[in-house]
C-alpha cells in the first residue's frame, strides 16, 4: 500500500515526453503514488505505454487555468514536478503556487535565465513555506555540475570546462524542446572564454568534435544555465562552453543556416519552423543510428603540468531521453524514503552525486567513462 500524503508525486505534464518517463519510473516505487497531470488526461493510455495505469493517478490540470493554484492544492501532493517547457520565457508562477500551497517543487528547466534566477526569486517564499524548490533537475546543470564536481579534484588548477550533448537522430522529440531549441537559434548570448564575457550566437559556426563511442559530430553553441551556474561554482574558471552535436551534419547546417538568417535581420517564424522542424527530422531517422552521447572534457594544471581529463557518456538503444528525468527521479525517491530535501530556493547543483547517477546509468545500459 502506498504511505500518506507525503508520498503523493504530482507529475505537472505527466503525459509528456519527459513526464511520462518520469511517471513510468515513479510508478514501478510501490512507497510512491504518483499523479499524471495535464490538460488532456484522456490521451494517459496513449502516452504511456506498458505502465499500469491502476497504479497511477490521472488528474486535469491547466496552469493558464485562473483557478490552477486551487486545482493544484486539491491534489493533495507532497511534490510537483514540473516537466512542461519551455522554460525560456515562463515565470515563476507554477512553483509560487506548489510552494504556498504546502508543497515541495522541482522542474526538469533548461532556460538559463530561469534556472539562474531561480533562488534569488523564490529562495525567501521557499522558506516561508518550509519547502524545497529545485530548478534544473536535468541533464543540465544537474549531471553536468555532478560530473565536474566528481572531476573537479584531479587538478590543482581547473582552467575550462567544455560540455557538449550529441542525441541520437532517431531520439523521439518533444516539441517543447524543439520550442526551446529554436528560442536561442541565431540569437547572441553572453559565453565566458578565456576569462572575459563573450558574445556567440547560439547554433551558428558548428565546429567538429570527437566522442568515445560515438562518430565525430558537428556541434554548436547553445544557451544554457551552466554558462552561468559552472563559473560561478568554480571561480576562476577561465573558459565554460555548452554545445550541442546533432547526429547528421546536413541538419546541423540547416540549423546553421537558419542562425545566420535570423542574425541578420530576417524575420523569420519560429513558432510555426519548430513543427517544421521537428517533422522534416523525422524524414532522416533511417540514416541515424541509436546511440546518443555525451563528453564532458576539463582542462587545467596538476603538479605544474597541463592536464586535460574526458568524460563520456554513450546511451544505446535510444535510452538518451531517458537521462534528463534521472535527476528529478532521483530526487523524488530520497524525500519518499523520508531523507528531507533542502529548504529553500535552489538551482540542481551539489545535491546529487555522479554515483547516483551511475546507478540510474546501470538500469538503462549506459555506459560513462573517464579518459
């Protein structure tokens, strides 16, 4: 039987294409009882294949509705976790609500600005409530920090610090991420290189880079929270970068080519490329294979001497989608095992280890080393 109310996880776009991971993984928990939540749970069967929806909870919730804070606080959770992107642009209305209603907050966000102001804007209603509210419990800057952080004690002077995601074509795509992804493209941000900020658009000029496991791929700058959150979690740090490396080279240049469009003046609609964008991928599937990667390389001195170490991460079988839910699920299972949560307002950094997630690693046959 599932314990009281302290174990009841809302997952917020439950039916989604990270949510419903995280609804499946949560689910398998029998100290867990998990509630799906969007605006269409009827489409809950379709969207969640092989789970026992017995075992589940499904519940309609629209956070544009008026009454959503009412709606949610009828749930009853002990926890939300927030999987509807994009974050580029949202504010921070859906955790005010889970936090003054009681309840403990995470998101799975990749928007900068959003994961980076997250504690300055809710850190003091967090603590008022004595809950915890948690932004940017994915990929980034959850396991990127907790990989840096495992590494970060084989040099005597760490110097750069350079990140890149490679999916596998055929990984299935949210159209939330493929909104989030053409948010940035061709637009200039902000990346600190050689200890100074510096301006780069995002997906323009995509450079070759090498893997472990995995063919060379072209790869691009993105705008994401770790050029923020990595420099000031290790000060004097003097080059953070971020890119991704889709598997084809002709769609890495189609995205070139739209950054250069859009760098220079013409005005192009984004909103209706992303569905575009998404389908004509799908066209290219066959000519991909089912791995995805991930290397994280830092460079510095140890004992007077250059020193450079790689990390990689390989993900067969088109498990890549499954990495970005691992933090939240990872988080959610600690505080039903009674391990309180810390209070406050705070960006995912420090408060997973990279052992935990290699143990999330095993169950899904992804393999990570260090070279």
């Amino acid at each position: 039987m599932p314990q009281p109310d302290a174990c009841r996880v809302l997952v917020l776009g439950g039916y989604g294409h990270f949510g419903a991971r995280i609804v499946r993984a949560l689910a398998s928990s029998p100290w867990l009882r998990v509630i799906a939540a969007g605006r269409h749970p009827e489409a809950a069967a379709r969207h969640l294949p092989g789970v026992d929806l017995s075992r589940i909870e499904l519940c309609r919730l629209d956070v544009a509705a008026a009454d959503f804070p009412a709606q949610l606080a009828a749930t009853g959770a002990a926890l939300v976790i927030h999987t509807a992107g994009p974050f580029q642009g949202q504010g921070y209305d859906v955790a005010q609500a889970c936090l003054q209603a009681g309840m403990h907050y995470i998101d799975l966000a990749d928007g900068r600005a959003f994961v980076r102001d997250f504690p300055a804007q809710l850190d003091a209603v967090a603590r008022q409530a004595g809950r915890c509210a948690i932004s940017g419990a994915s990929t980034l800057p959850a396991l990127s920090s907790a990989v840096v952080d495992a590494l970060r004690g084989r040099f005597d002077v760490l110097q750069a610090i350079d990140i890149v995601i490679a999916p596998a074509q055929a990984t299935p795509l949210g159209m939330a991420t493929v909104r989030a992804v053409l948010s940035y493209c061709g637009k200039p941000f902000q990346c600190w290189v050689d200890g100074r900020w510096q301006r780069v658009t995002g997906w323009a000029g995509p450079q070759p880079v090498t893997f472990a496991r995995i063919a060379p791929r072209l790869a691009s700058p993105c705008d994401v929270p770790d050029h923020d959150l990595l420099v000031q979690r290790h000060p004097g740090v003097q080059t953070v970068r971020f890119r991704a490396a889709l598997e084809l080279p002709l769609l890495s240049r189609c995205l070139a080519g739209i950054a250069w469009l859009r760098r220079h003046g013409l005005p192009l609609p984004m909103a209706a490329l992303a569905g575009v964008f998404a389908r004509a991928g799908r066209c290219f599937d066959r000519f991909g294979s089912d791995l995805g990667g991930m290397r994280v390389t830092l460079r510095g001195l140890r004992d007077g001497v250059e020193h450079t170490l790689h990390w990689d991460l390989t993900a067969p079988m088109l498990h890549g989608p499954e990495i970005p839910t691992f933090a939240a699920v990872l988080l959610a299972r600690r505080l039903a095992a009674g391990e309180p949560l810390p209070v406050g307002a705070h960006a995912c950094m420090g408060l997973l280890t990279l052992a935990e997630f290699e143990e999330e690693f095993a169950r899904w046959r992804i393999d990570s080393t260090v070279s």
